[in-house]
C-alpha cells in the first residue's frame, strides 16, 4: 500500500484475503480510499470481495446479477460499480456490499467501467468478438 505522499506500508490486516492465484482476466479491482475498501472481482466465482484494509474485515458479494463480474470502479458517493459480463449489465453495491442497483446496458459482455473525476459521467467497454463499443452515460444527480 502507498499512501499520498509516497510512504509505503504492508496491508497488515489481511488473515481474510485469499490466498488465491488469478491469471490474466480472471479477476480486476478498485480501491475505495474514503471506506478502507479493496474491492476484488473473482470472474469464475460470480464473486465481489470487499476487504476492509483498516479493521481487516471482508465480505463475499454474490448475487443473481453478478455473472461473471469484470471491471470494477469506484461509483457515486464512494459506492462500487461493477461490470456483470454475462447479464450485460452494471451492479451498483454500497461500500458495505449491499446491492444498490442493477443497470442493463446496451452492449454483449460489458468488460471495463470507469466514471469521470467530476462523478458526471460513466463509460462502459465491451469486448463482444467483432463488435467492441464504447458507451457513455450522464450519471443522474439523484445517484451522487
């Protein structure tokens, strides 16, 4: 871990974190810096984990919606945004895991998903074979 201003330190509170090998797409993360928060996507397990760096806590997220989970982001409100590939979707889950929202997308097998600076808007990228698309949203104010 590497602080603002440079210090580095070792995750001291990790008894919980897996000690699980992933290969190339088999798993993205996020960081929620406000929350302590690691976010990790397991795309073979349907599974978001959320380990809290500072209590050394951890949540396994699964849910109906979260089929093979790719991209992950921070979202609105230090909230986690995740891209669902199979059910072509965005899953909206709070810092503490609890689902927020799911939102389809117009796109097969979303794959990566940021959101601008200002938190005004979302872009979504998909890697269905022949037909990659990049897609942008306005973020509601009501979601912030």
């Amino acid at each position: 871990m590497i602080s603002v201003d440079g210090v580095e330190s070792d995750f001291v509170h990790f008894l919980t974190f897996p000690m699980k090998t992933y290969k190339l797409d088999e798993s993205k993360c996020t960081y929620v810096q406000s929350k302590n928060i690691l976010v990790l996507t397991d795309r073979f397990a349907h599974t978001v984990y959320l380990y809290d760096t500072v209590n050394g806590t951890s949540k396994a997220v699964t849910d109906r919606n979260i089929l093979k989970p790719r991209g992950a982001c921070v979202g609105p409100g230090d909230t986690v945004l995740v891209c669902s590939m199979i059910k072509n979707s965005i899953v909206h889950l709070n810092a503490n895991g609890s689902l927020l929202g799911y939102y389809p997308v117009d796109m097969k097998y979303p794959y990566t998903i940021c959101v601008s600076k200002d938190v005004t808007r979302l872009a979504v990228f998909g890697c269905a074979d022949r037909a990659k698309k990049l897609l942008l949203y306005e973020i509601s104010p009501a979601l912030c």
